[in-house]
C-alpha cells in the first residue's frame, strides 16, 4: 500500500479501498510538489533524494518530473529499507 491514505489535488482524502497510486488517478508524471505531498515529505527531501540519484526523474527545463511508477517503486524499497 502507498500509504494510510491518499489525497487526491484538491485535498480530499480517498482512501477508502484505494491500494495503489494508480487507483487514485495520480498523474503519470508528478512535480516534486506532488511527489512530497503523496510520499508526506517535504519537497526538499525529495530533491535530496534526486540529487542522491536515490529517486530516478526526469528533467523538463529546470523542472524535475518524477514518473509515478518510480514513485511507487522507491515508496515500496524504502519501506523494507525501513522495516530491516
């Protein structure tokens, strides 16, 4: 599971059976903003973790995208990261 719940952008909360990002209708490629808010980080971790090359994306400009399946792959290893 991604997470306790999930939100979609305008801020409701829609858990309810909701086990993956994709079942929340979560955009393919997400801003760093989008990222932090479905991972609960803020969005300088998340450019830490760019910077790191821990969370692989994709550079638009001087913007960064992160693919939703990237997303949920780093989400999955560092949860067992976590839990050993």
């Amino acid at each position: 599971m991604v997470g306790d719940f999930l939100t979609n952008w305008s801020g409701k909360i829609i858990s309810e059976g909701v086990t993956t990002m994709h079942e929340a209708n979560v955009p393919k490629l997400l801003t760093v903003k989008q990222a932090a808010e479905l991972l609960q980080v803020s969005i300088w971790t998340i450019r830490r973790w760019i910077h790191a090359d821990a969370l692989p994306c994709i550079r638009i400009g001087r913007e960064f995208r992160i693919k939703r399946d990237s997303l949920t792959e780093f989400s999955v290893m560092r949860e067992n990261f976590e839990k050993s």
